[in-house]
C-alpha cells in the first residue's frame, strides 16, 4: 500500500507547467517570441482561463522533436 502511495506522490510532483516567461528562459528568447511558440498548432499549449501553460515533460518532448 505504501508503495502505491509513493508511486501517485512521485508522479504528481513529476506534473509542471511553464508559463511563456519560463519558457523564454529556457530557450533564450523574449517574452513576445515565447507568447507565440504558444499559439503554434504544434506547440502542446494547455489554456487556463486566460492564460497559456505547457506541460513541461510535453515542452521537453516537442524540443527534441524539433532539433536540428
């Protein structure tokens, strides 16, 4: 039973989201141009409300795709 209880706790602090200010420190750009990554049809953007947020194993993921 234990186990099962540290496997949920490990997965939920595995759930992130980056805002497009988190974003345009990781990859180095302005706020602007990371706003706009969010809009890409194949960027995985979540919408909360108002706000634009990606899932941070699903920004990593679509990163690696997308390297050259």
């Amino acid at each position: 039973m234990e186990d099962i209880i540290k496997e949920e706790i490990a997965t939920e602090e595995e759930i992130v989201f980056l805002t497009p200010m988190d974003v345009a420190k990781i990859i180095g750009c302005s706020v602007q141009a990371a706003r706009e990554l969010f809009y890409r049809e194949d960027f995985p953007t979540i919408k909360v409300g108002k706000n634009f947020k990606v899932m941070k194993s699903a920004f990593v993921d679509w990163c690696r795709k997308r390297r050259v």
